[in-house]
C-alpha cells in the first residue's frame, strides 16, 4: 500500500473471535495486543479506516506466473 500505510488483518474461526465480544473494533484491539510484535509496531501508527469485517474470504488465483509477472503468498492464494 502507498505512503507508508499498511493492512493488518486477524483470520480465525468465529467461534475463537467472538468470545467474550462481538464488536470488531474490540475484537481488533484485544487479538493486536496479545501479539507483541504487532502492538509495538501498531503503537506507533494512526488508523487511516474504520476496523472492517468479512467472512468466508478466500481467493486462488488461475496462474501462478506468465509474462512479465510472478504471484507469491497471498498474492497466489489466501485460505
């Protein structure tokens, strides 16, 4: 993404992420906070969009590669 901004996601089963909260932006602050890493890096940075939902996402692209281009990790397939 451009001008230093990044996209921070949480993937996991509904069940795990709606314990206890069903409000994402609750959800959001408490699964970034249990990881360290992510909450240092977090702590210094400003949210540019609200905290967003989706379900059942995932992607698989038809070419892994051809002229000109490569696809790798997510960018090939998510879930």
């Amino acid at each position: 993404l451009p001008d230093d901004v990044v996209s921070v996601g949480v993937v996991a089963e509904a069940d795990y992420l709606y314990r206890g909260a069903r409000d994402p932006e609750a959800i959001f602050k408490r699964e970034a906070g249990e990881c360290v890493w992510i909450a240092d890096h977090l702590r210094s940075g400003a949210r540019v969009e609200p905290v967003r939902v989706t379900g059942e996402f995932s992607y698989r692209a038809d070419a892994i590669g051809g002229d000109g281009f490569c696809l790798a990790g997510d960018a090939f397939a998510f879930l």
